[in-house]
C-alpha cells in the first residue's frame, strides 16, 4: 500500500429543534426606548453561539431600527422573563420566536400612536434601520421622533412575547409521538489522507449542507458548522476521557488531545433554507445538528481511503495500523487461499 | 499548585552551584518551568511545596550559543525557538529546526530549555534523538571546594534511564555540546495523537550526508526516541547504508532492522510498525534536503524511488 | 507567607508588588494587577488562554513563576491597543466572526499577534503553526485564520483598512452578516467570566471529593478544618436545609454526598476561607470515612443480576429504556435480501470548553440568595436550589455570567449548591474556580454507546427493517440520561423512511464519571452507527452511498421512527447540496480511494507537515528583495 491514501466519505443526518418530546416555551419583553433604541429582556442568553446578535437582528428588523440599537438584558431568574435553558438547538427558535413576537406588539403599540397622530390606518405603518413612515404617503418621521411622540400621547411602546413549541411525549409502549414541531437535516462529505506508517489521518475538507430553516445570520451559522464540525473530528479521531476503575486517567489536556489549528480541515457551509411554517421567523437551527454526520463521514472516508472500517471511535493512528496489519493478513491469507 | 518559600535567581555558574549547595532539601532547580510547573498539579504530583526554586535561566555562562571549530556549544539556559529562527544554527544543526517545530508550541519554545529536556530525561523527549545523532556531549558542573569544576560525557551515556540521569547532587547541567553537520540535510519524524502541542508516540531523528557525487551515502545518523526506556542511535542501521548506492531497496533494507530495537513496556506493536517507517522517511527527508557537492538536489529523491 | 519584591513594567506602566515566591505570572497579572484578560484554561501550558508577551516574546503564563519575569517588560491583551480602542488585528476578529464564546479568544488575539509580528507576510500554513499552541473549543478556527489573513494584509498594505472597517449596507437586517455584538469585549479580554469577578469579603471555596469509586461514608469530621485560621466555614450535606437532590430529569444527585459516594471526585465537602491556599490546606484537615463497596464500571456487567447496586431506585441499574415500535421488523426482516449486523461504539467525551466551572454566591439585602455562574439553565436551577435551600422561589435568584463554552456540559447544577450554602452559613460572597483537572475528573461526559445494529436491505438497495440495540454508560447519576436515551430513540436509524423500526435505548448507571447532556444529546452515537451500516451496506449492494442514502431518505409527508407525519423534508435537498458541492464522484464505496479523481479539489487544504516558516522564510526573503 502506498504511504499516503486518500479518501472521501459521505454522512446524512437529522435532527429535532428545541425541547424533546414535551412542549418548549420561552418569554421576552420588549420597549422601544428613547432615541429610537429598544431594550429586550429576555431570559436565557448567550452560551458563545451568538444568540445576542441573532436577538438584536431579529428586534432589529422587527422594531425597525438598527442591531446596534438594540440594549438586551438578560440572563438573570430575578429580572427577565423565563426562557428556559441555553440548549436543545433552542435558541433561535425559542427566544428568537419569542422577542419577534415581543417586538411586534410593542410596535402594535407604537403603531397604532403614529397612525392615529398622522391619520392613517396603523397598518400601512413601516419602518426599517431607524426611519418610520406610512406607506402610500410622503409622511416619515426618525424612529426617536416616533418614541418621544408615542410617549407625550402617554404610551410607553412595550410589549411581551411568548413562544410555544408543541411537541408530545413519546407512547411507553411504542414510542410513538411527535416530540418536535420543527426538524432539520443534514448531509457532510469528508475528504482524508491516511498516513499508513503512522496511522495518522488528516481531514483535509469538509463539505457540510444543514437545512437550518431561514438564516437570520450566515456568518453565526457558518461558526457554528465550522465548530461543530471540529468537534465531530475530536470524536471521530483523537477525543477520548479514559477511566480506569473509575480513575481518570486522562486529567489534563495533555492527555486529553483535543483539535489544534494544524489539525482541522478546510471547511465549506452550504445553507439549504427550508423556513419552519410554524413559528413567525421561519428560523430553525443549527447548533448540535452541525456534528451529527462528522464522525461517520470521517470514518467512511477512511475506509474509502484504506479499505478499513473502524467502528468504535476514536480512530486513532493506533487503532488504524493495526486495522491495517489485519487486512494485509486477511488479503493474504485470501490471495494464498486463490 | 507549587509554593515555594523562596525563589533564588543565581546570575553566575558560581552561586548557581552554591545556591543548589546551601538550599534546604527537597529544593528544586529549575530552567524553563514548563515541565515543573504542571508537574505539581492534580493527576501528577498533586499540590507541591518545595523550599527554593532555582532559577538558573539567569545564569551568566549559561547564556546562548557559540558555534566553532565544528563544535557547537549550546548554554544550559538557551530554550528551543533559537533552533528554529537563528539562520546559522539551522544551518550548523541541520535535524535540530526539524525537532524544535514538532516540540510543543511556540510560546513554549520560547521558555523550555533543551539542556532541561535533557535533565529532565523523559523517554519521550524530542531533543534527545536529535542530539544523539550531533554526538552530543553534556558539560556538568560542580563546585570543588571554593572553585566550579566540570566534567563532560557523551549524552548517551547521561541518560541511564526514564527520568535518571549521571547528574550528580549539587552538579548542574552547564551546556550541552555537539558536532556541527554542514553540509548534512536533517529531519525529524514524529507521530503523536496530534500534530500540535502533542507527546511523541515515536520519534527519529536523520543527519544524512551523500558522497561529492550524490550517489552514495558519505554518513548516516538516525536516532529513535519514545520506543524504548531511553532514545538510542541505530548503529548497525548506520554502517550498513554508509558508503552504500543510494537506493529506495538499501534503505528499505537497514530499515528492517529497526522494529527489533522497540523496547517500549506498552503499546509495542505499534511502535514496531511505525520505526521502519520512520527510519525510511528519516533518511529520505534528510536527503532531500542534504546539499550534496554536485548539483543534484531535485533528483535525489526521485533515485529513491526509481 | 514568605513574600518577595517584583519589579516589572506591565503595558508600558512601572509595578512594583510584593508576591508571593511561588506565584505563577498568571496569578500576579490576575490577582495582583487585576488584568483578567490573561485566562487560566488548564494551568498546564497546554491551551494558550493565558498567553502574554515577556520582553517581546510570547509565553504562556501559567508555565512561568512570577519571580522569573522580576525586571522584565510584560504586555496582556489590555495593553495591545490604546485604551478604548483595538488593533487592526481586533478589529478583524470582530469583522470575520472570529469570536465565539470567547474564553480563548485573548489567547488567540495574543498568538495572532505574535505570528504577524514575527513574520507580517505569514500565510495560512505558518499562521495554522503558530497558533498551534492555542486550544479554541468553538470556533473550528476557520473564522479565526480568516481573521489573521485579514489583518495581515491591511497591516502590510496589500488591502486597505476599509477591508476590516467596512460592512456592506444591509437591506434587511435578518439575513444579514450583523456583526457579532459581543465581539469587541471578547476580542479585548475586557469581558469578565465568573472566574475573574470578586466581590469585596469574598471567600473562596474549594472541594473534597471522593478517592473511591463507591464507597459507604461513615462519617465526616470537620473540625480540626474549621478550626484552622483562615477557615470561615465547611459545608457537608448536613448543612442542606430542604430535599436535597438535583439533575435534569430525575433528582438523584445530593449537592454534595450523602450516605455514600458514587463516582471518583463525588463533592463530599466543601471549604470556604480566606484565601485559596487556606482553602486547599483544610481539605487536608477533614476527616472522612469510608467503607468501599463493590464497584461496577461496565453498563453491560452492571445489568447483570447480582450487580452492585448504585441507586436504591434503580433495579438492574437501569436510568431509563425508551422502546420504539413501529411496523412488523420480523416481517421486514423476513422481506430482506441481504441483512447487516454490527456492533458499534463510542467513547466518553469532555466538553472541554476553555472557560472551567466557575461560580460566585452571596446573600443579598433583601435575603435573596444568589448564585452567579455560566449557567445553561438558570430556570431550573433556580427551581431546584429552591427546594434544596427550602425557601420561597422568589428568594432564590441565579444569573447567567458569560459562559466561556457550554455544549451542554453547564446545564448540570454541580456546585451552585455548594457555592450558596456557604454563602448562607457565611453570609459573605463565596467563589469558586474549578481546575482544569477537576472539571475534567468530576463533570459529565459525552454517553459511551455500545449500539448493535441489523437492518434489513432488498437488492435494490431499500431498507426493509431496521432493529437497534443502544446500551449507554450513565455514570454514577442521572442528570440528563432519561433526555439523552429518549432522543438517541427517537433519532435512531437516521432520515431514513423505514417501515418496520425496532428500538432500544438504555441508559445504565455505573461508578463512572456520571454522563450528561452533551451537544447532540445521544443523536450522533446513533447516526454514528446508522451511517457507519449504510456504507456498508452500500459496499455489499454495489450502491453508491448517496445513491443508497437517496432511495431511502424521507421525503415531505415521510413518517418518522415514532410515527410522526412530517409535512416538508429537506433530506434530499441538503444531501444534493453536498454531493454538489463537494464534485463528489459517485462510486462503490469498496476502498476505491486510489482511484477517484474527485480528490484534493477546491474546498481542501494542503497536509499539515510541519515547518511551513522554514520553507517560507526564503520565499519571503525574495519576495521582499523584489519590492
């Protein structure tokens, strides 16, 4: 066999958005604020996946004025309304639905002052990126305008928002149920190189196409992929915490071998955007989909590359040439049989 | 954690030696730290407290690198990055760039020693192969009465085992010093559960020198760390390719005997099946960067594979 | 405490502190200096977070004692930049998206600085090796070298600053690169984790935890520990006031042991006192004995009859079995051409975010009991520690500190009831910083799953049944086993429309290090196994593997596993996407590597060999000569 091998390997997934198997909930308050600003209150927020952002996006467009503005407080059981948990790919879709929902009746609010100030139907009321103004009229009027006359009419613009996901509980029986309103799938390619003196393989491209519903911010998206993906090659191919009669034996990160950048493969998000039909935003997620398919892509890339399958993860360079040896075996003892 | 009652940072030879005489017992030297410092954690030695720390990196005669008369002399406190940025180090130590870029990182390189790689005699350390293939020799110094002797012996020979060394008490590792091999192309294999930052499961170190025509082996230095309880140079490996045609089938040939010099306690299959390879990659990487005396370069290792 | 002068210059400004011989940089610039964007990921030099520049060159600062950079100069990550404003290098990492969590990022920021300043012309290879040193758990670093490509070309004019400065106008604000609101804090290390608060009269806790895998506690004496000067107060599951238990599905868990340990590094008792070494001295102090019991380590030796059993609850050890039924599999397996069985597994897994468990408690004025961690879960956790506590829900309050990497891993309510217990026995403000060993050793894991798998195939490739056996290792509680066994079920045989599905998912409790929710919560175990088989599958059919994955994908109105009516499905869609986008050659997957010539196109990256800046330095050489 040759040193160097290479190899591709496909993986498919699916998976399910927000709590499993029983209904999710969450609650966000909203208030256009002096300036033409807006504060959100919600409470779950931030576990580094970048729901801020997406939250400020979302009140963003909704509110009509700019991310920037938005002030989010959050994250404190004894000042914000329950979000639930940062988890279960929730966050979008839970906290996202519910601050949409939140700022559009806090704009309801907003609206329907202005509209009755300019004396026009409230609902051919628009505003986008800090600018208000009545469709089908030269009437438009600064968001800070907006606040401070809704407020001398004696309308503070607030609103709340709550967001249901209804799944069920699954049968004891047979486990039949409907435990998500919202699923996405997704579908990696792997590209390897098997080193087959050492046994070392290197991922050296990903392809990965999630469906995560509408994006509210592909960059966001893109990381989160990215991520996940390196996450998925820890597993597939190094990550291992070792007990020994309960001991660790793997304590620290020198024994716990975790992906460095010379180890990760050159990645490429494709974003197939299938809009959830239930929920105001259309929005799903990506979260823990992004590495579902990783480790099976990787390990079938392998084996496309060396003709070995390895199925207890990881696949380490150890476990790899030993594989390796057997086969030689095995072929020979095929070809001697022949 | 490590505590200390007191941290001494001799700047001679002398007061090095004579902190290391008058500190309490249980007191420690150290050079760069990074070996010490997570020594003394949970899963290792647990909570530590020693009485000194000594800091030789302040040391005045332990300070940089001198290169002459074939002979480099490398000071106790100089850590790894040098091997990799100082242009005529590369040059005069052509595997040691090779072995700096695979040991840990380069904030680390910036801070762990090679004589305290050295000390420290791990089975497992990358500088070791690496020397061994430069003939290195260990300069130890001690105090005789009022005055700092030394003697010197071979590396080989410092290192009597995992984790022990001839290192006498109250002596000090003062400098390490080695051949020069202008004119050899290097190289370094490693393999460990990563490519970055990562202990080696193997590792072999090459010098390869070619004849003035570049078609046979002039010399051959190939050295093996993380297969045994010491790292060790493969003599008979050696002799059998010097003066030898260089041929893919001569170094396919001396690599055969490597597996059978594998005498790691645990994981010994592998090992044996990644030596012979290492040994082959080590003598074609070093040769493709040897610079022979004709102008061959680009096709030498094309007559390995021919 | 003996204590030493040192004497250095710190982002241009001269200290001079009195330290304590023994403390690492880190410590100093922390605790002393109060610059806290110096992380302490692992303490072992092995993840880059605490990196700083020492007289120009960057080291990692919990490998160097304080006393080595006596004289020396030291610039953080709050010093790279003019206050209030960031470096180009910054300024990248906030326009690329380079920052996730943010625990590593001024760690990186600092490698990243220290790669362009070394070589302003590095290019991807030798970036990738420089900053090698560097753990990120979040980003996949993608974004990251993204970033430092950007800065490099705008710091060595090959792009104008308008590259990094610049954003295009947004029509519409979803859908839109917004950038990441959070990123300049991170990128900055101005960004305080639980771990770098402190409050005035703050204690500070640490842990006894139990060398036994399971043993029976006899008893705890904790006297001579409190009685050590500096001690404030020691908390035991005696000083638990309500029902003591927590865990996301059942509550099995105490705060801290109760009767008897379950896992190595089980909390038994917890220290609050002065200052940390004190803190550490009386754990040594307290006095705990033990009776070992038989241990079972193996889930599979653990169903066993006769095992030891770990809950009293829990017959055969068993946390939870989700069934799944649907259609007939012995008549599907009976219509199969070809049936494939294997067997396979997957291992434990560390969250390992770069941020460890870290806490910070305090009684307020109006007695709320407050609790300030990097949380997932505040909403339950408040439920919970209210009843452990036994009082009013409204007295109890948990806030979410910025949380350096989740995954699942803080959902769990390990130590928050340690930390408000000794707020409440102290009445003062009580903090607790796990080690990088301790959150490894004591926190949850990614389940192991053993899963056996047949499924049944015409020759055409459909499948005609498919039956799954999972067995997952739980650990010593339940914490989120129950969610983890339902959905792994739930998930089991992957997109595929299947109409005769058999399944079984149990999680089982060993003397392990307990098994939680972890990103995917059981999903990729399975699919693991399900799209391991249909390569196989595929090899013994002449299929290739997205042809066979085509034939049996869901598609809209596809009922799933649990007998679901879905309405659209994207399964197609996105497996087109990416046999699209990858060039994919379609083929047997037989191990025909060698032959493909979809191989080493766009969307791949050279292999890492090692070395890149000894291969580059010439070429920079020229290409300078030449401008």
């Amino acid at each position: 066999m040759e040193r160097i091998v290479r190899g591709r390997g496909v993986a498919a997934s699916w998976y399910g958005i927000a709590r499993t198997a029983t209904i999710d909930r969450a609650g966000a308050w909203v208030e256009i604020d002096d300036g033409g600003t807006a504060k959100v209150v919600t409470g779950v927020t931030e576990i580094g996946e970048g729901i801020l952002t997406v939250l400020a996006q979302i009140a963003a467009e909704e509110l009509g004025i700019k991310p920037e503005q938005v002030t989010i407080g959050d994250n404190d059981t004894a000042r914000a309304p329950e979000a639930a948990h940062a988890g279960a790919t929730r966050q979008t879709y839970m906290i996202g639905n519910s601050v949409a929902l939140a700022s559009r009746d806090a704009r309801t609010k907003l609206d329907r002052e202005i509209a009755d100030h300019w004396n026009v139907k409230p609902e051919d009321i628009r505003a986008f990126d800090g600018e208000i103004w009545a469709e089908g009229s030269n009437l438009r009027m600064s968001m800070e305008e907006a606040v401070d006359i809704c407020k001398k009419r004696g309308v503070v613009p607030v609103g709340s928002g709550s967001f249901t996901a209804h799944g069920t509980g699954l049968d004891p029986v047979d486990g039949s149920g409907s435990p998500w309103q919202a699923y996405v799938f997704g579908c990696q390619v792997a590209e390897v190189e098997v080193d087959t003196v050492t046994g070392e393989v290197q991922v050296l491209g990903m392809w990965a196409a999630h469906d995560i519903g509408r994006v509210i911010n592909p960059r966001g998206v893109e990381g989160q992929i990215e991520g996940g993906i390196v996450q998925g090659l820890g597993q597939a191919l190094m990550e291992d915490y070792r007990l020994e009669n309960g001991h660790t034996t793997t304590h620290g990160f020198a024994k716990y071998i975790l992906p460095t950048s010379l180890d990760i493969p050159e990645i490429t998000s494709i974003l197939v955007e299938d809009h959830d039909p239930r929920s105001p935003l259309g929005a799903k997620g990506i979260g823990e989909p992004a590495l579902v398919p990783t480790a099976p892509a990787i390990l079938n890339a392998i084996h496309d590359a060396t003709g070995v399958r390895i199925r207890s993860l990881p696949a380490t360079p150890e476990k790899i040439l030993a594989a390796l040896a057997e086969k030689r075996a095995r072929d020979g003892v095929r070809e001697a049989a022949e | 954690m490590l505590s200390c009652d007191d941290y001494l940072k001799p700047k001679s030879l002398k007061e090095a030696l004579q902190a290391v005489a008058q500190a309490p017992a249980g007191s420690r030297v150290i050079a760069g730290g990074t070996d010490t410092l997570p020594w003394a954690r949970e899963g290792r030695a647990g909570d530590v407290h020693v009485p000194a720390l000594i800091d030789v990196t302040k040391v005045a005669e332990f300070q940089g690198t001198r290169i002459e008369n074939g002979r480099c002399r490398i000071g106790a406190a100089v850590p790894y990055q040098p091997f990799l940025d100082d242009v005529s180090l590369r040059a005069a130590l052509p595997c040691m760039p090779y072995c700096a870029i695979w040991f840990a990182d380069d904030q680390i390189r910036e801070q762990a020693t090679l004589a305290g790689n050295i000390v420290n005699a791990s089975p497992v350390a990358d500088g070791t192969p690496a020397l061994l293939t430069l003939n290195a020799e260990v300069e130890l110094a001690r105090l005789e009465g009022d005055e700092v002797a030394f003697r010197r012996m071979k590396l080989a020979e410092f290192i009597t085992g995992p984790g022990r060394t001839q290192l006498m008490p109250g002596e000090l590792v003062a400098a390490i010093e080695c051949e020069t091999a202008e004119g050899y192309g290097g190289s370094f294999e490693k393999v460990g559960a990563r490519r970055s930052l990562v202990i080696s499961s193997v590792c072999v170190a090459g010098l390869v020198k070619t004849s003035e025509d570049g078609r046979s082996f002039a010399d051959v230095r190939l050295a093996a760390g993380g297969v045994g309880p010491v790292a060790f140079r493969f003599d008979d490996i050696e002799d059998e390719l010097v003066g030898a045609e260089i041929s893919e089938a001569a170094v396919e040939k001396a690599a055969d005997h490597a597996a059978r010099r594998v005498a790691s306690r645990s994981r010994v299959e592998y090992r044996r099946e990644v030596i012979r390879g290492f040994v082959i990659r080590a003598v074609e990487d070093a040769l493709a960067r040897a610079r022979p005396a004709i102008p061959h370069t680009p096709s030498l290792k094309e007559a390995i594979h021919a | 405490m003996p204590e030493q002068v040192l004497e250095l210059t710190v982002n241009g400004r001269k200290q001079k502190k009195i330290a304590k011989p023994g403390a690492r940089l880190l410590d100093f610039l922390r605790d002393e200096l109060n610059l806290t964007g110096a992380k302490e990921g692992c303490g072992a030099g092995e993840c880059g977070t605490c990196s700083v520049f020492v007289d120009g060159k960057l080291v990692k600062s919990c490998l160097m004692p304080a006393m080595k950079a006596d004289g020396a100069t030291i610039e953080t990550v709050e010093g790279l930049a003019n206050k209030g404003e960031l470096t180009p290098l910054q300024r990248a990492f906030h326009k690329t998206g380079a920052s996730q969590c943010g625990y590593c990022i001024p760690g990186m920021v600092m490698a990243a600085t220290s790669a362009l300043r070394e070589n302003p012309f590095a290019d991807r290879e030798e970036i990738k090796e420089r900053l090698g040193g560097n753990i990120c758990r979040c980003t996949g670093y993608q974004k990251i070298f993204e970033a430092v490509e950007l800065a490099r070309d705008v710091m060595n004019g090959r792009l104008p600053a308008t590259a990094i400065d610049v954003d295009e106008k947004a029509e519409k604000y979803i859908g839109a690169n917004v950038r990441r609101l959070d990123a300049p804090s991170k990128v900055s290390g101005s960004l305080r984790y639980a771990g770098d608060m402190t409050m005035p009269g703050m204690l500070h806790m640490q842990v006894l935890r139990s060398p036994h895998a399971h043993a029976k506690i006899l008893s705890i004496d904790t006297s001579e520990a409190e009685a050590l000067e500096g001690v404030e107060c020691v908390v035991t599951h005696e000083d638990v006031p309500g029902e003591d238990g927590f865990g996301v599905f059942v509550h099995d868990q105490p705060i801290m042991a109760r009767d008897k340990v379950r896992y190595v590094g089980e909390a038994v008792a917890a220290v609050a006192a002065e200052d940390l070494a004190t803190a550490r001295k009386a754990l040594g102090l307290i006095r705990v004995e033990y009776e070992e019991l038989p241990a079972v380590f193996d889930p599979f030796e653990a169903m066993k009859p006769g095992a030891p059993k770990i809950h009293d609850y829990a017959d055969g050890n068993l946390t939870k079995h989700i069934p799944i039924r649907k259609g007939d599999v012995e008549n599907g397996f009976a219509e199969a051409d070809v049936i494939i069985e294997e067997t396979y597994s997957t291992q434990a897994v560390e969250h390992a975010y770069l941020e460890p468990e870290a806490g910070l408690a305090y009684v307020d004025h109006d007695g709320v009991v407050t609790v300030l961690s990097p949380s997932q879960n505040i909403t339950h956790h408040r439920h919970m520690l209210s009843k452990i506590i036994a009082k009013p829900i409204n007295k109890v309050r948990f806030i979410m500190s910025a949380v350096g990497g989740g995954f699942g891993g803080k959902e769990d309510m390990i130590y928050q009831g340690m930390l408000a217990l000794a707020a409440m026995k102290t009445m003062r403000p009580v903090r607790l910083v796990f080690t990088r060993e301790e959150s490894i050793a004591t926190t949850a894991k990614r389940h192991p799953f053993t899963t056996r798998l047949k499924v049944g195939f015409k020759k055409d490739g459909r499948i005609t049944a498919a039956e799954m056996e999972a067995v997952a290792d739980g650990g010593a509680y339940g914490l989120s086993t129950e969610g983890v066994m339902r959905k792994a079920a739930i998930l089991s045989c992957g997109p595929y429309d299947i109409a005769n599905v058999k399944v079984d998912t149990r999680g089982i409790y060993t003397n392990n290090t307990p098994s939680g929710a972890f990103r995917t919560f059981g999903g990729m175990q399975v699919q693991f196994a399900m799209e391991s088989h249909m390569d196989l599958a595929a090899e013994r059919l002449g299929l290739d593997p997205f042809e066979i994955r085509y034939l049996n994908a869901m598609r809209d109105g596809a009922v799933t596993h649990t007998q679901q009516k879905l309405d659209s499905v994207s399964a197609t869609r996105v497996m087109e996407a990416a046999e699209k986008a990858s060039n994919w050659e379609r083929g047997v997957p037989n191990g025909r590597g060698a032959t493909r010539s979809d191989l080493g196109g766009p969307g791949t990256r050279k292999a890492c060999t090692l070395g890149a800046r000894l291969a580059e330095q010439a070429d920079h050489r020229v290409e300078e000569e030449v401008a």
